[in-house]
C-alpha cells in the first residue's frame, strides 16, 4: 500500500485541525474549514477565520446549537402532527355534510320530480274531464237540436210532397175518378196545415270555456323554492338575559344571530336550530324556537324547578359560539337573606304572596287538592324502564308514546336517533334508526304513532318531515317534506289519515298515508283557532283532534275540518289548569288524559273538559313528562323526559 504523503509545505496539526470530511461541518464560507461554534446572532455555523467576523456577536458551540435546532424542528414537527387528528376529525365531519347536502339534493331533486309528476297527471284527468265534459254536453245539446231538425225536415218534406201531388191533381180536369184523389189531398192538407212543428230552437248553442290560468300561471311561476342559508355555527352568536339566569315557571328569552362564514350577519331564516335546557344529568327542557325571517331567532322557554343548568344552542347540529351557556333558575320569591344581597334581591324580584322557598311543590300529585270531595284516583306505578344513556332500554331525551294494539309501547328517543320497543310488561323487543338528514334516517324523533297497518309513523323534527318505517324498522316513505317546519307530534284518525302537530308553524297537519295533503288548519297566536307551540294530538270516537296547546296552557279539540269543538284549561296549578301540557290520549269512555309538563304530573277530563282527577304520580315524582298513550291493555304510559325514562300505571276507566 502506497504510504501517505504530506505536502512540503503542510505540518500534521494542519492537517488534523483545518481539513474535515467533505459535507460534514464544513464552514459554509471557507472551504476545508472545520466549522466548529454557531453565531446565535446571525445564525450561522463559524469556523475560526470567521470568529473575527462575529468578535461581538453571541457564540455557542456548533455541536449545542445542532442539538436545539433539531430539538425545536422536533417540537415544531410534534405541533404540526398533532393537528392531523383535527383536520382528519374536520375532514370526515365536513365529508358527512357534503355527503348529507348530496343526499339533499337528491332528495329535493326526487320531491320535485315526483311533485311536479303528480300535477302533471292532475293536469292530465282535469284536461279529460274537461274533455268528457265538454263531449257530454255537447251531446245532450246536440241531441235536442239534431231531434228539431229531424222534425221539421220531415214536416218540410211532407209539405213539399203533398202540396206537389196536389198542384197536380188542380193542373188536371176535374173528373169523377180525380174525386177521391183530391178529396183525400184535401184531408192531407188540413192535416199538414194543423200540424205542430218545433219552429222554436229547444237549445242554444253555447259551450264557452272558463278557465282561469293567469292565477295559475302566476303560481306555476312561484311554485316551491329551495331553502337554505350561509350561515355557519362558529359565527353565529347569541344574546339576551335568558343566556345566564331565568325565574322558575316564568318564559326566559334567548335571541340568537346566524352569521356567515365572514361573520357578515344573514338576512333570511329556515336555518336549522335546536336549542335544549339541560342539568348534568341530561336535557329536560326543548322550549320554543320562533323564526323571525330576518337571519335572527328566538328561542323561548321555561325550566320547572330552581338549580344550575346548561343551555345548548345548535345551527346546523353544532355548537354556537359560547354554547353551551351556564344558566342559573332561582325563584322570584328568594329574599335578600337567600340571595346574599340586597342588590340581588332587587334584581331577582320580591313576591312576599308566593310560597316560601323551603315550600316545595309536590312534583306531580300537587299536594292535597283543595277540595276534599276530589280525591286521587287510587292508581299506582307499575314499573319504569330506562336510565340515561346509549344503549338498549337507556333514554337521552325520550319524548313520544305509543302504543299498538298488539301489546307494544314504542318510545321516540329523541336524542339518540331512534324508535326503542318494549311489551307492555316493560320488556325490552328491538330499535331501529340510524342519525342522519337522508330519508330512513332520523335527526331529532319526536312523535311516534302506530298506523292500523301496522306501519310506525315518526315524526322527526330537525328533518322537517314525517317516516313511514314498517313494523320490522325498514323504510317505506317520509311524507310532509317541504310543507313542515317542526313537525312533533304525530297520530292517526279512524280514516287511517296521519295527523301532524307543526310545533313550529303552530299548525296542524291531515295526510293520506301517500304523502297527499288533505287539510291543515291552524296558525301562530292566542285565539281560538290559533296554537303557540302545540306539541301532540290525540283522535277521540268521533275523529275529532284533540291538541294540546303547549305556550297558551289549554287543550283544544277541532273536527276533522279543522272547527272549533272545544277549549279548556288555563295556566295555573290548580285542577284543572296546565303549566304547557304536552303528551294526550282518549280512552274508551272518551276521557281525555293530559300530560301537565311543567307542573310535572298527569290529569284526567271528560269529554267535555271537565276536570276529574289526577293519576298519583307522587311515588316515583315525574320530572318533565312528555308523550302520553294508553297500553292495549288499558294502563298509562307516560315519558318522563327530566328522568330519562318512560313509566307505566294503571287507570281505572
């Protein structure tokens, strides 16, 4: 091997000092110089002709300030990777609502076809029948007036006739044998002379078309719209006193701005919102949302009982900013030593008239009536199913009841997307549902009913329509899209017609079980043919509709043509009265039974709105109760919404 050799020139420390491997801590300014510190103030790698360079300058050795680079690249790296579970988590949400708009548009672009499929095929029998019309009466008319011609073409031709043969016989001599011959054209003629024509028209000749298509086009060219807004849940914002505190029993207003995605405020409403007042161990509380058409809205509601809740606002199925709120329910009674101040008594109110805080209210029986003559019907719990949770049997927000008459109580578990099954014994049978805004999939169940079919009918309130599953859970149909705004309860009419309660549009619904809408009645106020957030319906014996009428503290019974029959109740504690009923039903001898929501308890009526009595709930106190329905063999099941369960007693009829 050929021995190393060293330039004349070059000594051996040169050698070991100055030169360094190519590419490794090479002084980027000096080739072949080691680059052995780092210049903190110019960030920069230095070797030793570059230190007079930086004399004043911060030095570090090179080797320390590597090991911080690459322990900062590595916590930059760390950063950076962790926000790849955020933008998968966004990316996968954001795909959910692309696919969900796709599926919308599917949907409305199927509504739309089918819509405008059913008035062609309306158009097309009014234009037969029209045409049948116009051909029958064309026909009669024309019969009458073809039956004078006939007549009178045979008179004309019978004249003519005779009168020839007689200018005939005149025109010949006259002669024994043309006697006879004209002594019988003489008895044609006087006949001919007397005879009764139809000289007179019988008929007219009028067949004129009315028919008024300016209106139509004009509807035609205003015919359905498609809805939506730009608003977005992370600009949008609420505001009002109803945001941190509230008065037991006493409505708390929350108004709630949507905005876009530059925090420029939306103009137009039919955003999606939800809003629920919850305690810790779940939500209790849905209230009212009222669309105001300008961009804004206003979420009223009232809690029952005093404690720390929390208010949630959702657009969209997704937090607002600052939800949820923190919220605080006192008493207006609280005095200056309750509250801690003066001040706070001030603010809160002083009501000396009301009961004393340590007075509690019993939560469903309401104590002792006041009159001894009414005592409770000596009824009892059966059982309770369900705790709060996910899983089979376990409730977050349960709201309707039904029952079918093959012994099945079916609950609407709002909250967690499904339709759960039970045996009138409380045991547990199946569930369906899958969360979602695509027809067969639930967003917000709120009223369940049992068609004579067999057939379960939902409502679904975020999804702005009603389902039709089979008994098994398998999708059929959904019918109200597009007529609906908050549809929450559902029923069925002894025609086997699906009744709709629109919380929101404070109207009521009649479909045929295909979708076609039969009636509806009703609108947003106080009189008598008016709702403020109706909530459910029941049918009684005679097919009339009762609703009960959650924000104007009555119940209200209606023909199926949507007439007044009857009104009762008034907001109140007393028998009789309601603090927003929700839940009701008929039984055999037509009485009606009244879910009271905010007095939490349940009451009964006759059919003609006289007060009876009241189911003794006092065992197991009601918190919240919501649906109501009567088992096929004859108890009372009722949603104890605040409880997370539904509970079943007996009821003497």
């Amino acid at each position: 091997m050929e021995a190393h050799q060293h330039s004349p020139d070059s000594s051996s420390e040169e050698c070991t000092v100055l030169e360094a491997p190519p590419g490794k801590n090479t002084c980027p300014q000096h080739a072949g110089k080691v680059a052995d510190l780092y210049c903190s103030a110019c960030e920069c790698a230095l070797c030793e002709d570059c230190v007079s360079d930086h004399e004043e300058h911060p030095k570090v050795p090179l080797s320390q300030a590597l090991e911080q680079h690459r322990s900062s690249l590595q916590e930059r790296l760390g950063a950076v990777q962790n926000r790849l579970p955020q933008i998968s988590d966004a990316l996968t949400f954001i795909k959910e609502i692309l696919q969900q708009l796709t599926n919308q548009r599917g949907s409305i672009e199927e509504d739309i076809q089918s819509s405008f499929e059913d008035l062609h095929k309306q158009l097309d029998v009014r234009k037969s029948v029209l045409l049948m019309e116009l051909e029958v009466t064309y026909g009669l008319k024309q019969k009458v007036l073809q039956a004078q011609v006939d007549s009178l073409s045979r008179g004309e031709g019978d004249i003519i006739a005779t009168c020839t043969q007689t200018e005939e016989a005149l025109a010949g001599e006259a002669c024994v044998a043309s006697l006879q011959v004209e002594r019988e054209l003489g008895e044609r003629l006087v006949e001919l002379a007397s005879l009764r024509l139809p000289y007179q028209p019988e008929e007219n000749d009028q067949l004129d078309l009315q028919l008024e298509t300016d209106g139509m086009r004009k509807s035609i060219h205003n015919l359905g719209t498609i809805v939506t807004t730009s608003a977005v849940a992370s600009q949008s914002e609420a505001m009002g006193a109803g945001l941190e505190q509230c008065i037991v029993g006493h409505p708390a207003s929350v108004t709630i701005v949507t905005r876009d995605k530059s925090g420029g405020a939306c103009k137009s409403g039919n955003a999606i919102l939800s809003a629920e007042v919850f305690t810790p161990d779940g939500s209790i509380v849905d209230g009212e949302i009222v669309d105001h058409k300008n961009g804004t809205y206003e979420f009223v509601y009232t809690v029952p009982k005093e404690g720390d809740f929390s208010l949630a606002l959702r657009l969209y199925d997704q937090h607002i900013k600052g939800s949820p709120f923190k919220l605080t329910v006192t008493r207006a009674f609280e005095t200056e030593v309750e509250v801690g101040s003066s001040e706070g008594a001030k603010r809160r109110g002083k009501s000396p008239g009301q009961k004393k805080k340590g007075s509690k209210r019993a939560s469903s029986a309401l104590g002792t009536p006041r009159r001894k003559t009414q005592n409770p019907i000596e009824d009892d719990l059966i059982f309770r199913i369900g705790t709060k949770g996910r899983n089979k049997g376990e409730f977050t927000n349960l709201q309707g009841v039904a029952a079918s008459s093959s012994g099945r109580i079916l609950i609407a578990d709002s909250n967690n997307q499904c339709v759960q099954i039970f045996s009138n014994e409380g045991e547990f049978k199946s569930r369906f549902g899958v969360r979602g805004r695509s027809p067969g999939q639930l967003q917000r169940p709120t009223g369940v009913a049992v068609h004579p079919s067999g057939d379960i009918i939902i409502a679904d309130y975020d999804n702005k329509w009603v389902s039709i599953f089979s008994c098994e859970g398998k999708f059929k149909a959904k019918l109200g899209s597009g007529r609906l705004m908050g549809p929450k309860g559902v029923s069925v009419d002894q025609n086997g017609h699906v009744i709709v309660v629109d919380n929101k549009a404070c109207t009521v619904f009649i479909f045929q079980l295909t979708g076609k809408l039969i009636t509806k009645f009703g609108s947003r106020g106080n009189g008598d043919k008016q709702f403020a957030g109706p909530h459910f319906a029941a049918v009684n014996q005679n097919n009339e509709i009762i609703v009960t009428d959650f924000h104007n503290h009555s119940v209200k019974v209606f023909t199926p043509e949507g007439e007044l029959v009857l009104k009762f109740g008034s907001n109140g504690e007393g028998n009789g009265q309601f603090n927003a009923p929700t839940g009701v039903a008929v039984d055999v001898n037509g009485n009606i039974i009244v879910a009271d929501w905010g007095n939490s308890r349940i009451q009964v009526f006759d059919g003609t709105g006289s007060f009876l009595s009241y189911i003794n709930t006092s065992a197991d106190p009601l918190y919240g109760p919501q649906g109501l329905a009567l088992t096929s063999d004859g108890h009372v099941v009722v949603a104890d919404s605040g409880n997370h369960c539904f509970k079943v007693y007996r009821y003497l009829q």
